[in-house]
C-alpha cells in the first residue's frame, strides 16, 4: 500500500507530495526535498513530525 506525506502540511504554500510503500523511503524523498527546496537539514524532531504526518491515502 503506498504512503504519502503531503509537505504543505508542514511548509504551507508547498504542493509537493512524497509517495513510497515504506515510511523509510518516503522519509529518504522528504529529506531531499527539504534539503534542496527549503533549505533544511533533517534533525531527530523534525523527522518524528514528519513521521507523524505520513497518511494512508
């Protein structure tokens, strides 16, 4: 079953979406995006609220 993590949940304004079967890869996509659209590194609390907003479609 894929996942998804819809960014605008935490960044407002952003439309990008990380979809993946695992929770692992779809952090793997969100860490990247961060990183390269808004300029931030992962931390530990970052990552478990970003956890906590991956959904089941």
């Amino acid at each position: 079953m894929t996942k998804v993590l819809k960014c605008g949940d935490l960044m407002p304004g952003c439309d990008f979406e990380a979809r993946g079967a695992t929770e692992d890869e779809i952090l793997q996509k969100a860490a990247a995006h961060a990183k390269e659209a808004h300029g931030i590194e992962p931390t530990p609390e970052l990552v478990e609220k970003v956890k906590s907003l991956i959904q089941d479609p």
